[in-house]
C-alpha cells in the first residue's frame, strides 16, 4: 500500500517551540554539510512562514525536496508515477512504505549514501556518515603506455630479403625478435669468419699440465685432427684427400709465387704478381678468403710468414721490402740492407727461431739480417753463386748452395763457415732443404734428379774448412723420378716424406717416403689437376698439402 504527502497550506501561527527544535537541527549539521546548510538564526517570522508556504512544513522537508529534483535532474531516465505527470505544480515522492528500497540513490562521497522519502532522518545519516571516518579510496593501476621502444621487442622480418633467408632455421619462419636476429648473424659470420686464436681468451679452468706441445694441438681448430706423432706413412702408398681448392673464393690471376700455411692458425698465405698478397681460413669446404693485402709498386717475387705469425715479409724484384703486421693491419717499407748495394733481393729464408732473416745477395753473398729490426747482422761469402738456402729448424746453422755445387754449413752465431762439401756426381744444384729433425739433406738439380743425404755423416765426418776444396760426399739415394729442373722441396713436419717439384714441366710433382726412399706410386694420379707447380708447402701440423700452379689455383 503507498500513500502520498501533499504540501500543507500556510501557517503563520507555527508555535515558537517547534521553531526552535528545528533551528537546533539545523545547527548541528551546520559542520558536516555546508551545501546543505539552513540557517534560521537571522530570519523574522515572516521569512519563515514564507519558506513553510514554498518549501513545505519544516527545513528537513525543504532539503528532502530539494534533494529529489537534484535526483531527478540527474538521472533522466527516473521514472514517474502518474502523479507526477497530472500535477507539474507540485512535487510528489511516491514509494512503497513496505519496502527498504529507494527509489533514486546519489554518492557524492563515495560511501555516504542518501535515502530519498525517508522523512525526519536524513540529517542525522548525513551527519553520521560524514563523520564517521572512511576508509581511503581505492587506487585503480591503469596501464601506461610505454614512454620508449625497446629494441630487444622489435621483429624482423627474414624471409622477406633473399640474404637473410639463409639465416631461418625452417622454412615456415617469417618474423624473429631482434635478439635472435643478432644471434643468428654472428652464427652466420664466425661460420665464414671464425675468431683468429690469438683474439681468443686463454682458459685456464681445465687445464692440466703436459706437453706444451700436445696442449696446442688440443686448441687447434684445424681440420685434420692429429698430432705430428699421429702419422705412419707406409711406403706402399699414401692416403690423400681432394679438398676444395684453398683459393677458390678468390683465384688470383697470375701465377702462385708464394704459399704458405700460418704457423698457429688454420691460415693460408698466397701471393704473385699481382702484386697481391691473399689470406684464406682453412677448413676444407668454404675456404673463405679473409683480406688481400695489395702493394702497388712490387709484383711479389716471394711471401712468408714470421715463425711467430705475426708478420708477413714480402720481396720483389726491388731494392726495398715490406713487412705486414698481422695484428695491427699496418705496411712499413724497409727501404734496403743499409750498406749493401744489393738492388734486388727477391729471395729470402726467414729463420724458424725468428731471429734471422737471410738474403740472396749478389757475387756469392748472403746478408744475414734482424728478423726484428730488419738491420745488417753480417755477410756471410762464398765462392760461387748462391742458388738456395735454409736453415736448421734451431736456427742455429745456415745451408747454402751453389753454382759451384758446394754446399756449405754457416754457424749463424760466429757467423763462421763450418763445412763445405761436394757431390761429384752433382751437376748445377738448383735447390736445398732440410729435415725438421736434422737428419737429411735433399739436394735438387737441373736435370731433376733429387739427391738424399745423411747430415750427420755428411758435416760430421768431414774435415773441410772451408779455405779449401770441398770434401767429397756420397748420397744416401738419388731419385730419378722427374727430367726437368727441381724448384720446390719440401719435407713433412715429421720428416717422414720428401715432396718434390718442377715447374718447366706439367704435373711434375712426386712424394717419396723416407727413409725407405720410395716414391709413393698411388699419388699424384693421372686425373689430379696439378698443372704446372709454382709454390708448395705442409701445413705446420702436416695434415694439408698445398700446391699453387701456374693457372693461379692453390689445390689442397
């Protein structure tokens, strides 16, 4: 059942009591609610009858009805009873006396809220709620956009281009963040560019004592893993493998001059006269090219690398040189052996101690120089032409020969001749070298013949000093396997293989066995593409052989 409250009329004679009951509600909301506040305190009987007409019998009406228009106004969407569309001149509150519900509600503190129709109470709930005290209002995080990209969250795109194709891992991948994009090019690049060794950081967890020398075989990165001890050759025949040719990222256009492998590093050194010298990474398949070092007033005669590999010497047919520091990708000229007039000195011997440098110099003359400050040390003379020299794997001893076809032994530290000696048999020596473990001597000749001989037996037992003639030798072998001039020789780092070369005719190159003294007869075949061999030499731990030709070619 509902019932419903009109205005009552006027009336002036409203008894001072109630007058006064209603001033001192008034005050005491004064405090909580200054939007609110009535103040009866100034007003004259008149004032107050007026407002009684207007705003109905007492202030807390007044403020009821205030409170549902500013209700009404608010929401429009309120709902009217008929009522309030058949009177606009009065204001009517309709509810349900049997139900708590109110009809509109207004939050205007967040937790004080006002009952509309509830008469003679709202005061005091207005006061007691503003009063009391409140809880802190809630804090609501909203999430803010972000002040910067970061570039770890960008993706890239990688089966867009076609050189970035080749960094997906399937076929299906289209986008990866950023950071594998990083991770994936520096895979890509050390695969093509593999980290040098002496840019590696030396580990020492792990690490146990040994040999010096089983220990950097363990950190080499070369393909053929096995240690100088590992090889047994047999006499019968030799195992060897076809690579990828060690130029083949860039061939050069001339002849092969020089090659060489480095002497810690899977790095292979080719030069000619182009006047170019090249450096290729080793592994067998790719054999990427690393930098081309260009010297544009000397076609390169001869190239080697230092015994600690951090230099790289090269000649021509010029009075001055070049050294090339490896670590500091710097040239310096070396303008001449002061006080030697000498206005070629195209072939040189770089010591394995790294201490000696010798020249071929000019009326039977080797300048012995500093490997480190390229300066004279001394001369050491002899009596005829010098065709080829070497020195021992110490350094301590210099073998030269001639055209006289003596072979002479020089102490490089008295610089005096020690032994000079001679083949009979021998006719125009065109070449020299020495086992790694100071036991043969191998001479080459014109005619292609190669002779084999004992060094103890040969400087040990001879009495030659050097003053006069040459004491008589007699060679261990002589292999006949060649009919042209001998350029190149070169023994194995474990001395068990002798390679010989000429370069007057095509595909001249045997391999013989030592000691037994047998060519290898299963290598070279018909179908190694040899042409004509210009350069040869053993990588330091023997396991690559290679070959520069006249096609510009260095075979492995």
């Amino acid at each position: 059942m509902s019932s419903t409250y009109a205005l009552p009329p006027p009336n002036p004679a409203l008894s001072h009591r109630k007058r006064k009951r209603k001033a001192a509600a008034a005050a005491s909301s004064h405090s909580a609610n200054d939007r609110l506040r009535v103040d009866d305190g100034d007003k004259d009987e008149e004032e107050l009858a007026l407002e009684e007409f207007i705003f109905g019998g007492d202030v807390p009406g007044t403020i009821d009805g205030v409170l549902s228009k500013a209700g009404k106004e608010l929401d429009a969407k309120a709902p009217q009873t008929k009522q309030d569309a058949a009177s606009p001149t009065t204001d009517i509150v309709t509810h349900d006396d049997d139900s708590d519900e109110p009809l509109f509600t207004i939050d205007t503190q967040g937790d004080a809220t006002i009952f509309l129709g509830q008469e003679g109470k709202i005061h005091d709930h207005i006061t007691s709620s503003l009063n009391s005290p409140k809880p802190p209002p809630a804090i609501i995080l909203q999430p803010k956009a972000p002040v910067w990209e970061d570039d770890d969250d960008l993706l890239v795109d990688i089966a867009t281009k076609t050189r970035s194709r080749k960094l997906r891992k399937a076929e299906a991948e289209v986008v990866i963040s950023s950071t594998d994009y990083e991770t994936r090019l520096r895979s890509q690049f050390e695969k093509i560019h593999p980290r040098p060794k002496w840019a590696v950081t030396d580990k020492k967890d792990g690490v146990r004592e040994g040999d010096p020398e089983e220990m950097d075989f363990l950190k080499t990165t070369t393909t053929i893993a096995q240690k100088k001890d590992g090889f047994h050759f047999s006499p019968d025949a030799i195992a060897v493998t076809r690579l990828k040719d060690g130029n083949q990222m860039a061939y050069s256009p001339c002849v092969i001059q020089s090659v060489q492998f480095h002497p810690k590093t899977p790095v292979m050194l080719t030069a000619g006269y182009d006047k170019a010298v090249r450096l290729f990474r080793i592994d067998g398949k790719i054999n990427p090219k690393i930098q081309s070092i260009l010297f544009k007033d000397m076609p390169i005669h001869q190239a080697q690398f230092t015994a600690d590999g951090k230099q790289i010497i090269a000649t021509g047919a010029r009075k001055h040189f070049y050294t090339y520091d490896m670590e500091k990708g710097t040239a310096q000229t070396i303008y001449g052996i002061r006080g030697r007039p000498e206005k070629n000195i195209a072939e040189f011997r770089l010591s394995p101690c790294n201490r000696y440098i010798a020249f071929v110099g000019e009326g039977g003359y080797i300048i012995l120089a500093s490997r480190d400050t390229k300066q004279w040390i001394a001369n050491l003379r002899m009596n005829g032409k010098v065709r080829s020299l070497c020195f021992s794997l110490d350094g301590e001893y210099l073998y030269a020969v001639t055209s006289d076809d003596d072979i002479y032994q020089f102490e490089t530290r008295s610089r005096q001749c020690l032994y000079k000696v001679k083949d009979i048999s021998a006719y125009k020596t065109t070449s020299i070298a020495l086992s790694p473990d100071n036991h043969y001597i191998a001479t080459g000749l014109k005619s292609g013949i190669v002779n084999i001989y004992d060094r103890n037996v040969v400087f040990g037992e001879s009495t030659s000093n050097c003053s006069g003639p040459a004491a008589s030798i007699t060679p261990l072998k002589s292999l006949s396997n060649l009919t042209t001039s001998i350029r190149n020789m070169a023994f194995h780092p474990t001395s068990q293989a002798l390679l010989f070369s000429s370069r007057s005719m095509k595909d001249a190159l045997r391999l013989a066995h030592m000691p037994s003294f047998k060519v290898f007869p299963n290598w070279p075949t018909n179908i190694t593409p040899l042409s004509h061999v210009n350069s040869v030499d053993f990588s330091p731990n023997g396991g690559h052989l290679a070959m520069g030709n006249d096609k510009g070619r260095v075979l492995l």
